[in-house]
C-alpha cells in the first residue's frame, strides 16, 4: 500500500455552523480545552471525552518510537464519522481531532468529545466517534520496539 504524505501545520481546522464543531488532523500537540470547549452546549445536559495517548508498551513489547501518518483524504474521512454519528444520535456537538507525525510516550495522539442531552446518549455517540474513526480514517500508527522491531498498524 502507497501511503501518501501531507503537511498539516498549515492545514484549517475544519467547523461548521452544525453539531460537527471541529475537525482536524494535525502535526501539532492536540488540546483538551480546545476541544472540550468546541462541545459546549447549553442544552447538552452529557458530555463524553475520550483522549488516547501514547503508551509506552503494546503487546508485551516495549514501545521506544511512533509516528502517525494520514492519506490527503484523512481530514475528510473524519468529517464523514463525525457526520454520521451526529446523524445517529442526539447530538449538540462533536469534536475530533488526531494528530500526525512522531509523539512520545504520553503525547496525546487522539481527542474526541461528544456532547448529548443525556450521558448515556454521549458515552454511546462517544464510544461509537472513537471506533468508527480507528475503523474507517486512513491514518497508520509505525511503532518502533525496545528489540528493533516494527510494525504499521491500521494499514
């Protein structure tokens, strides 16, 4: 598989006038307020955050570098799961945003909030942004390992 790079530091934040507030892949440090506060709504009486950050293990091995990269189309194929769980739950407001290029261990990777009128209906549109997007976004995690190896996940 080709994999295709961009520069995303000059890359707009995508939002709308709609549920769907913020949307981007980024090469820069991600932001818990920045996004926590795109979903703030005065009708939303839940809100669910999920923040997935670099650990420094995975499957036994001993994780020492890793790096995410994204096809041109990533930012685009976000909106589309953002979209379509705002179609499919109450949703006031969404916002997702992952990152690209190398992080360290502990370095936030990905950051998605869902605001709803109740918390299960967020902790469920939540659950469901943060699979959906692992699932259908062309973005690659390259782990490198204490004992040399590597591995691309999500290609």
């Amino acid at each position: 598989m080709e994999r295709m790079s961009r520069t995303y530091e000059d890359s707009p934040v995508s939002a709308g006038p709609g549920p769907v507030r913020l949307v981007a892949v980024r090469d820069t440090a991600l932001s818990l307020d920045e996004v926590f506060a795109a979903v703030g709504d005065p009708a939303a009486g839940g809100t669910a955050l999920f923040v997935g950050t670099v650990r420094d293990h995975d499957g036994g091995a001993s994780v020492t570098g890793l790096g995410y990269s994204a096809h041109p189309s990533a930012e685009d194929g976000l909106r589309r799961v953002a979209e379509k769980v705002a179609a499919d739950f109450p949703v006031r407001a969404l916002a997702a945003v992952h990152r690209v290029g190398e992080l360290a261990v502990g370095d936030l990777a990905v950051v998605v909030a869902v605001s709803c009128p109740h918390r299960a209906e967020a902790f469920a549109a939540c659950r469901r942004l943060i699979d959906d997007l692992k699932r259908d976004v062309p973005i690659w995690k390259h782990q490198v390992f204490s004992d040399g190896t590597e591995e691309w996940v999500g290609a």
